[in-house]
C-alpha cells in the first residue's frame, strides 16, 4: 500500500503515521504539503493519505477542511488516530535563547506554542514554514542564530539540539489525524462508529434554520461531537458546516437524521463513515 504523507521525515505526520502503522509494510510517498498527500489519492498515485484534521489547543486544521470542501470530491474517511504532540524549541550546537533572532515552524506548531514563544523569545520574528521538518533543517542550514518548533526525531534527524523541551502551551496536546482513502473504499471493522459530513445552504436564511438543521440528529437520540463552520468563498456570510456524528450510516437513526437534513440543505456531502480505533 502507498500512503502519501506530509514530509520530508522527521514531520510529526511521520511518527503518527509510524505509530498507527506499527511494524506494517508501507511504501512512503513524503509531499511538501497537505494537500499535495490529497492529491496523490485523488489522482491514484496513493491508495491512502494521513492527514492531520484537528488539534486540542489550536482547534481543526483549517487547511485540511477546505482541502476536502472545495479541491477533493472523491476523497472519503476511512479512519482517524489519535497522536499526542510534543514540540520542542530547537537550534544548532551552541545557540542560546538570549542569541535566537528568528523561530521557523509550520503554523499549526507555532500556534501549539504560542504562550511559550512571547514569554521566552518576546519580540522575535515567528516564519511559517512548509512543515516542522522543514523549519528544523532551515535552522540547521542557517549561519544565523534561529530556533524551529519541532520533533525530537528532526533535531536528531539533521543534528540540532533541543534548547526547550515540551513547550507546547498545554501538555495534553493531540493532534486528530484522518486516513483518506478513494470514495468507495470500505472502512475497517470496528465497534463505535463515527459519520463526518459537510452540508451548506438552508433555504431562505432566517433564525433557527441551523437550529432546525441539527434538530434532525438530536431528536433521534445521536450526538454530534464536533461542529465547524468554514466561508464557502464566494460572498460574505455564506458558509459550509462540518460535522461529526456519533455512529455509523448503516445504523437506521443515521442514515435517517441524514436524509432528513437533505430536505433542509441544498447540499449535503459524506465525508466518512469509519470506527473509532
């Protein structure tokens, strides 16, 4: 099986990946981005992509979300792990806090670290980069005094040091990754179920419309776990809602809460229907 996966290594996408897969035979298929791993499956070049989806401090990926809105229709969730983040603040042999001009890290761990940096590198410039990976072999590259927001595996992978460890604002620090996989594919066996969907436009907009919307799945007894909003993009105030439902499509208070929002939504779109692992 080829899984396509944000890289290059030592990205906390590769140790998920790793940890989900154990000692399982995979060919790796590294990207420079989110989406260029979704692409690699809707275009056939990978059965499978690992993606990050939603973190406990920062809140959904962003990226990914309107990765699956507006650039992969044919793309499913088949399954999701779980992955505890721990970043580090790291720089080549020799740097101390005090020299540090620039900290490099991709958005999602500067955001991760965010209390931490203004309260121990105040003032310095934070650069978004392509991936933690990334940010740690820009600093180990560099002449100047930068630091990366990163892995353990990166500061050994391209010979840093760790100055900080575990300097995520919050130890309990998970990030939500998803597996995708083509439309069709069949999920794995599993006990408790999870439904994802995206649904947009409810009629005539007036008060309770949303209300009214959910109403459907909580008057049959199913508990939505997760509820986002995210623009469509083409005018102010329009918007596109990703939910997460508790059960699967074949249980019959499902399929029916879904088919009922049908009725309320001009568009209502599937995401997964996959266990909880």
């Amino acid at each position: 099986m080829r899984i396509a996966y944000l890289g290059p290594a030592g990205t906390f996408t590769e140790d998920a990946l790793g940890e989900a897969l154990g000692d399982a035979e995979f060919e790796p298929l590294r990207t420079d981005t989110v989406f260029d791993a979704i692409q690699a499956v809707v275009e056939g070049r990978a059965d499978r992509a690992l993606a990050p989806y939603e973190n406990s401090i920062e809140g959904s990926v962003r990226g990914t979300l309107d990765i699956l809105a507006f650039d992969a229709p044919n793309v499913a969730i088949v399954g999701e792990h779980d992955y505890p983040v721990r970043q580090h603040l790291i720089t080549r042999e020799g740097v101390d806090l005090g020299q540090i001009e620039a900290v490099l890290s991709h958005q999602q761990g500067l955001a991760q670290t965010a209390r931490f940096l203004r309260e121990n590198v105040p003032g310095v410039e934070l650069r978004s980069v392509s991936s933690t990976a990334a940010a740690v072999r820009m600093v180990s590259e560099s002449p100047r005094p930068w630091a990366a927001v990163g892995s353990r595996a990166a500061a050994a992978l391209y010979g840093c040091q760790i100055l900080r460890e575990g300097i995520q604002d919050e130890q309990n620090n998970v990030t939500r990754f998803v597996w995708l996989a083509p439309e069709g594919t069949a999920p794995p066996s599993g006990e408790r179920w999870k439904t994802s969907l995206i649904f947009h436009e409810l009629g005539d907009d007036h008060p309770g419309a949303l209300v009214e919307a959910l109403a459907e799945f909580s008057s049959r007894g199913i508990n939505l776990s997760r509820i986002e909003s995210r623009p469509q993009r083409s005018e102010l105030g329009r918007y596109f809602f990703f939910v997460d439902a508790d059960g699967s499509l074949d249980d019959e208070p499902v399929r029916a809460a879904i088919e009922a929002l049908r009725t309320k939504a001009e568009s209502v779109r599937i995401l997964g229907s996959y266990p909880i692992i």
